[in-house]
C-alpha cells in the first residue's frame, strides 16, 4: 500500500500523494462501508460465495485449458471449431484483427490473472512459454491502442506480479526481469508511432518495420479515437519506472496534454475521433463509451498511480462536464461537445457499462448504483448486454463479445458498499456464461443476442478481465495469496503496483492544466470521501436507489427520463417526439409551427424532432424486414450448445407467432427439392435439407411438405459462403399466394449448413430445433454433459466438434457498423467509429414481437402501436378534414426539408469552429 494508505477516513490527502481512492479496488475508505449494509440485507454465506469462486475457478480452468490445448501458440481460441485463430490463415475480420500480432496473445493476457487465481504453478509455466515462444518482431501491422493494453499492460502485469512472488521466496526464484525486458523491446518497437507533430501516435504501427517504410504498410492514417491517444499512461509511465527510460512517459504524456488541449472550451468535453496531425475534431459527438472512455479513466488512475496534481484536475474538469451534459440518470447519452444540450444520438454503446465503476473510484456512488441497475435490468432481459441498446431498452446492436465491463462495475460497486445484493448480479453473470456461452472448447462470444447464436470467438480481454473481476468480488482477503490494494488496474485489469509513484521520478511534472481554464476549487476533493456522507446512515440507501429503476426496462417506456420528468415538475409539457406525432393532430401541428421560432429550447426540441423524425422513417422501412430466426442442434454430443443463425422466409410457418418445431433433419433427394421426392419415407416427419437453386423456394418447401417434412433448412449452394461475411439472407416467395406452405422453412449459409451435413456424416441422428431464439438447454441434458472434472470436459464432444464445426454467427445488413464495437473496449477505428455515427438505432431492427411502448401523461405504460392505431381511426373518423393548413404536406416533402435543415445546422456548426 502506497504511504497514505493509513490514513483515516476524512483525512486530508497531500496534493502529491500517489492515489484518490485506493486504486481499482474502490478505496480503504469506501471498503470500511461494508458493514454499513449487513444491517437489512440478506448476506450470502462463506459456503456458497466459496461455491462461487470455485466455480470462476473451473469456468478459467475450461477456457484457458481450452486456449492452451487446441489454440497456443496462436493469438486466440476459436471455441466452436477448436482451433486457433492465426492472422492471415482465417477470413479478415476488419480492425478486429488488429489486435493480432502473432505473439500469443491471449497467454500474454492471462499472465496476472494466474496469480490472482491462485495458480502460482501454472503462471510460472506459462512465463517460461511467453520467453520461450514468443516474438514480438512480426511484419505485421498491429493497433497501437490494443497492443499497449493488452501485450504491453500484460507483460508489466505478469513481471510486477513476478517479482512480488519472488520476493515471498516460494515461486520464480529465477526470474530476472525477463517480462520487463521484452515489455521495454515492445515499448521501443511502438514509440515510432508518436512521430507526429501533434504528439498524438498513429492509430497502428509495423511490429517489424514501424511506420511509413513501404514495407510497413501502415503510416498514412490521419485520425484515431481519444481513448487510443489517451490510454498509454499508465503503461508507458509503469514502463519507465520499471526500467528509469524516461522517455515512454514523456511521450505518453505528451499525447495527454494535447488531447487536453484540444477539447472544447465551452463545454470541456473531448470528441470521439481527432485528427492527429492538425488537432482537429473528425468526430464532434461525446459520450463516456466507445472512442473515449478509457480517456478519463486514465486520467483519474494517472494521478492514483504517478500523485500528479494535474490528471485529477483535468479528471475533474471533464466529470463535471459528463454529468452536467451526458448524464441522463440512469441513462448516458452522446451530446455535440459544441452543443452539449444536444443529444447526439439515441442509443447507448455496452462499453459505458465501465462508467459506474469509474464514479465508484471518484467516490460519487448514487448515479453508479442508478446506471449499474439500468445495466443490470438489460441484461436480464436480454441474458447479456447487447453491444448497443436504445433509450427504451431495445437491440440496437445485438452482438455481445463476452465483455468485462459490467463485471468491473459490480465488483467496484460491491467493494465500496459492501452490499450483497451485487454478490447475486455476479451469481447471475455466472450463470448467464455457462447456460449460454459455455461449448465444449471453451466459451463463444454471442451474435445475437435476440436468438442466441455464438460467434467463432473468445477473445483475450475474457481471461484477462472477467475471471479475474468475478474471483475478486466472491473472493476473501484470505483467499488471495498477496494484497490486491497494493495495486492499480488497468483498462485491461492488468496490475501495477503503487510503489510505482516513488520510484525513478524524472519526469518534470508541471501543472498545465491551470494554463487552460480556471478551475472551480469546490470541484475538487483532496480528501478521502467520509462514509457517512456517502451513506448516511441507511442500510438500505443502495436498494432505495436502485427501487425505481427495477421495471424500467421491462416497461420499456421511452425518452430521456430525467429531462421529461422536470418538465412535468415544472408545470411544462414534454417536448414532442417523432414516435409520438400525428399529421391528424392539430395540437401536434401547432407545435411543429413553433420549433425554431420561439425559443432556442424550441429550436432545440425542433432539431431532435427532425432527427427523430428522419430515423423513424428508416425504422419503418427496415421493418418490412424479418428478424433471424435461430436453428440450435439439440442432440449428442451438442445438448443445444451449438446455435446457427438462420435466415427467415416470407412464407410458412411464422416461427415468431408459433411454437418452435422441433424433429431429426434428413437429406431430400433430389437434393435441390425441385421436384417430386423420390425419399418421401426419409423425410416423413423429419426436417428435410435441401439445396438453394434451380428453383423457387417456394417450390421447394411445397415438395418437401408434399413428402410429409415438419420444416425445411435451405442450404446456400455458394461453397464457403457464411454469415460471417454476408447479410443476413431473406427467401421469398415465387410471386403467387403461398397461404398453403405451412412448414416453416430457414435459410443456411454454406459454412452453417456444413455443420450440419458433418455432424450427420458423424452420429446418424442429428436433431435440430427451428425458432426465432435459441431455448434454454434441457437440464438433464446439462446433467448428463456435465464434466467431472477439466479433463472431461475437453474429451469426445470437444474432439468431435473440433473436425466438423465451422463458425457460426450473424452477420446483419450493418455488420461493418457492429465490427467498430467487437474488440476490446476501446478500440474503434476512425472510419468504423465514423460509419458507426452514421447508423440510425432502427438500421439494426429489433424483434418485432416486442411491444413499442411509450409514456402517457400519468407516467403510464402503453403500447404505442394499439395507441397510434385506436386514435388514428378515432381522429379520422370524428374529423376528417383536420389538416395543417386544410393540406397535408406529404411526409417525403417534409424530411426533405429537415434534411436541408440538419445539413444547415451542421454548416453553422462548421463555421463556429
């Protein structure tokens, strides 16, 4: 623990101590409110939080033994096809990539969560693996961003944890700073990256030819995201302490310093993307997710770590701007940083889920308890967070990558409160993992979070953060073989130890936040924060929080909750929404005439109507659309664990309105069904597969129905093609009345189907369920799969599925836009981050079964669609003629005119600048 770590509750803290809140384990301070809730509260016993972290123990165990066996030394684990993913052998999956060099990745990530696990045995091998296999001069162009984070951050994790073994006198006795010296060869190896005039780094560089070389094939790009110019601190300045290089700190620091100066000064807040040559803003929208968030994380972890005065203040500045602007309890809305007032969009990003343990850090608890429930009740909703969700809970994008993030919170929270009720939020996170993500070669990210089908992908942040999180929140002071508090988390939960802020201290730490803005004293806390301010007093203070958000998402009543809710306070109606608009009501009408006349509120309401407006009519073309429907396999060795995506069909059996139609699967002959059957006894009762082409779908489903099949799979005919790199695909009918196909029929890709035909060329018997989600696994199934111990666990099934499953997941109509969220949480690139700004929430369709639902003025529920309808059809009968000036202006004429507006708006804002 750092010198100030014995000081008392309340105690003032000098301005160059080395933390604010203890680090990333929320703070001694806020520690010692634990036993403020046992009063009123059920407390879960030793046994069962033992159960718990033993089961942690053996979900790493069956991830990271999975990695080892059938993917090192590859970067990561292909959990469906049990094999590892090499760069360049597997098919480019964009930026996601980039997080791959060809150095073992997903070992490097996982060094410090060995230890902290317990596994001292097994850390030691995998350290003698790192020095042995490894290579960090690769021809390959890697990100900046990713590569500090999570090689970097690992390689200072694995050695600060080493030598702390060392010095107990049990384990690595021979280490000697092997890690730190591979840390300082990659730690040279991406300092080219910075050779810019700004001092902000390239957003990727060649591991073997660094940047610009015709060889490197990187070195032209002109932006890159604030997270990946402003997460380097903590690595680099830990870097230069280690070793006395005070260069890596001078350069990271460099890069803080311009970001700083560059945000807006009006608002003081930091837009997404920054060109990095001029300074100026690419992107103008702000929020606390993807692009910027581990900005302000390190800024606050900068000054726990390094005691420098300025990153708390600069940290300060920009909290007071997030929850001035962004902040919407429970929601965290994206604002333009020169409008702040502005919403910049409506729907919110997995990666803010980091937030809430970030304020537990600064020590402001209520809005973290408030958007952690928020959190929480979308995840039992939708079993995990989806990567995006809208302001009224629905899919906006419906990938989960098996992110940290909301674990993270829910271990600070509990930390800091002590309440056991997060104990049961990581209960059900366990749960959630092993029920739906758990195969049998480890655990599959979620495509789609609505039908439950798995992605081919378990990427390193997995092991290096959500075990990690998870242990630590079941875990006792006891049952860690050294003192967590003595160390700092990293973005990527990597551990640098406090010490840190004492040693090599050569860097010249002068104040240049002052410089730029004068700061509001009051706004800065040099104290521990008292408890009893921070609970006063209630054992329940966290569930009287937490109450009124428990149905928020399950009503799914829409709008920014807070900003309504003062405007019924103050007597004020809420301002019109685009869901809620009628041509036929003259009030509504009226309101239109107003905006941008009266008021700049109305001018502002105005402008988000017109938004609204331009995306709902999106929303109601992409609704013509079907959802996915889901084909799960369901018998031996599979047990439901394998999911496909499957396309829908506009004809037969709507598997959304009806119940799932389960049976075995058998081949029709002829394979393409394009003609009587010749099979009929093979297919009676079965679910048949046929071949796409040669004819009508339509005409097929109606051959294998004539034959007697309960449903059809149509398998794409394109060898090789995949969900995986086309949208999803939608069969329609041949033109006629099809009122008599009453089978439902699904469509696979080639990759998908071949899963298929493998497994029945394997077990004979192959039995599949059709539905529009993938159901909950029979127990007994579970019961009967259930391993003994790790080593069954990666037997026959593993083996089996190994040879013959391919990846499987969803690829929707806007699958680049959902590829700038899918590796680590920061690591959007400038043109991803920019075609993600271009998405409406409607261009990711969610299931047209969920009710659409907004908010009478009695704070109501009601379902909007029977709503617009009932009044529509009372409206139009009771006064037909109603219209906005006795014509009605059609609705193409008037989003042509807001679009003339918003293009307006944006070249005003241009001219501002």
């Amino acid at each position: 623990m750092s010198e100030a770590g014995g000081r008392g509750c309340g105690s003032p803290v000098p301005q160059r101590a080395p933390w604010s809140l203890v680090a990333a384990t929320a703070a001694i301070c806020l520690v010692s409110a634990t036993s403020v809730w046992t009063v009123g509260a059920e407390p879960m016993s030793r046994e069962e939080k033992q159960k718990l972290g033993n089961q942690v123990l053996e979900m790493f165990d069956h991830a990271y033994g999975n990695y080892m066996e059938h993917a090192y030394p590859a970067d990561e684990l292909m959990p469906l096809t049990c094999r590892g993913r090499v760069r360049g052998q597997e098919p480019s999956r964009g930026d996601v990539d980039d997080a791959l060099g060809k150095f073992s990745l997903t070992l490097i990530d996982s060094l410090d969560t060995l230890v902290v696990l317990n596994k001292t045995k097994e850390f030691e091998d995998a350290v003698r693996k790192v020095l042995r296999d490894v290579n960090l001069d690769n021809d390959v162009v890697v990100s900046v961003f990713e590569t500090n984070i999570r090689v970097l951050g690992g390689l200072l994790g694995g050695h600060s944890l080493a030598i702390m073994l060392k010095e107990k006198g049990e384990h690595m006795q021979w280490y000697n700073d092997e890690l730190l010296q591979m840390a300082k060869q990659l730690g040279y190896k991406l300092l080219p990256a910075f050779n810019t005039t700004s001092g902000l780094p390239y957003p990727r560089i060649n591991l073997k030819f660094g940047i610009r070389k015709p060889e490197a094939r990187t070195g032209t790009e002109t932006d890159t995201c604030t997270a990946c110019a402003g997460t380097l601190i903590l690595e680099f300045a830990a870097l230069s302490r280690f070793t006395g290089a005070t260069i890596f700190e001078e350069y990271a620091r460099k890069a803080l310093d311009f970001l700083w100066e560059k945000r807006q000064r009006s608002s003081n807040l930091v837009g997404v993307t920054i060109n990095i040559h001029t300074g100026d803003w690419v992107r103008k929208d702000s929020g606390v997710g993807a692009g910027i968030d581990s900005y302000y994380e390190y800024l606050l972890k900068a000054y726990v770590l390094l005691g420098d005065d300025s990153f708390l203040e600069r940290f300060n500045t920009h909290y007071d701007a997030i929850m001035r602007y962004i902040s919407q309890p429970p929601l965290l809305l994206d604002v333009h940083i020169h409008k702040p007032m502005l919403n910049a969009r409506t729907w919110m990003d997995a990666l803010l889920a980091f937030f809430p343990g970030l304020q537990v850090l600064k020590g402001d608890i209520r809005p973290a308890i408030e958007t952690h429930e928020m959190l929480y009740q979308v995840i039992k909703k939708h079993n995990f967070l989806p990567e995006a969700f809208t302001t009224d809970f629905r899919v906006h994008w419906a990938q989960h990558p098996l992110r940290p993030e909301f674990a993270e919170s829910t271990y600070f929270l509990y930390k800091a409160t002590g309440d056991p009720y997060y104990l049961e939020v990581g209960k059900t996170l366990i749960e959630n993992l092993n029920k739906y993500a758990r195969v049998p070669c480890g655990f599959a990210a979620m495509k789609d979070v609505r039908t439950g089908s798995h992605e081919d992908r378990m990427d390193s942040f997995f092991l290096a953060e959500m075990f990690k999180y998870l242990y630590l929140l079941f875990a006792d002071k006891e049952d860690i073989i050294f003192d967590i508090e003595d160390y700092i988390f990293t973005t990527e939960a990597h551990l640098l130890p406090l010490w840190l802020s004492t040693t090599n201290q050569s860097i010249s730490k002068k104040n240049t936040t002052s410089e730029y803005t004068e700061l509001d004293d009051s706004n800065f806390d040099w104290t521990c924060p008292n408890t009893q301010i921070l609970f006063p007093n209630d054992p329940l203070y966290a569930q009287s929080i937490r109450e009124p958000l428990k149905n928020v998402v399950d009503k799914s009543c829409p709008r920014g909750i807070i900003r309504v809710e003062e405007s019924f306070r103050s007597g004020a109606k809420p301002p019109l929404r685009a869901r809620d608009f009628m041509a036929t009501n003259p009030e509504h009408l009226e309101i239109l005439k107003k905006m941008g006349a009266a008021s700049s509120i109305d001018a502002e309401d105005g402008l988000r109507f017109m938004q609204e407006m331009i995306e709902l009519s999106s929303q109601q073309q992409k609704e013509q659309q079907l959802p996915p429907r889901a084909v799960q396999i369901v018998s031996h060795p599979f047990f439901g664990r394998v999911v496909l995506t499957a396309g829908p069909a506009q004809f037969g059996l709507d598997l959304s309105k009806h119940k799932e139609t389960r049976g075995f699967v058998a081949s029709s002959k002829p394979y393409n069904g394009c003609s009587e059957l010749t099979n009929p006894e093979a297919v009676m009762g079965k679910i048949a597969l046929i071949q796409r082409g040669q004819c009508m779908f339509a005409e097929k489903a109606r051959n294998i129905q004539n034959a007697g099949a309960i449903g059809g799979i149509v398998i794409d005919d394109n060898e090789g093609s995949s969900s995986d790199t086309a949208p999803l695909f939608q069969m329609a009918g041949d033109g006629k009345d099809t009122d008599d196909i009453k089978i439902p029929m699904l469509f696979l890709f080639s990759k998908e189907g071949s899963i298929i035909l493998d497994a029945i060329r394997e077990y004979e018997e192959v039995e599949v369920l059709l539905s529009d989600k993938a159901k909950d696994r029979d127990p007994e199934m579970e019961n009967e799969e259930q391993p003994s111990s790790e080593n069954d666990s990666q037997n026959q099934s593993a083996e089996q599925i190994s040879s013959s499953s391919q990846e499987v997941d969803l690829v929707d109509q806007e699958s680049s836009e959902e590829n700038s969220l899918n590796s680590h949480p920061e690591s959007l690139s400038p043109a991803d981050m920019d075609n993600a700004a271009s998405i409406s929430p409607s261009e990711q369709t969610s299931n047209p079964t969920e009710n659409h639902e907004t908010t009478n003025l009695n704070g109501e529920c009601t379902d909007l669609d029977n709503q617009l309808q009932e009044q529509s059809e009372t409206e139009e009968d009771s006064n037909p003629n109603v219209s906005w000036g006795k014509k009605v202006q059609p609705i193409d004429s008037i989003l042509a005119d807001w679009n003339e507006d918003i293009e307006a708006f944006e070249m005003m804002e241009k001219d501002e600048l």
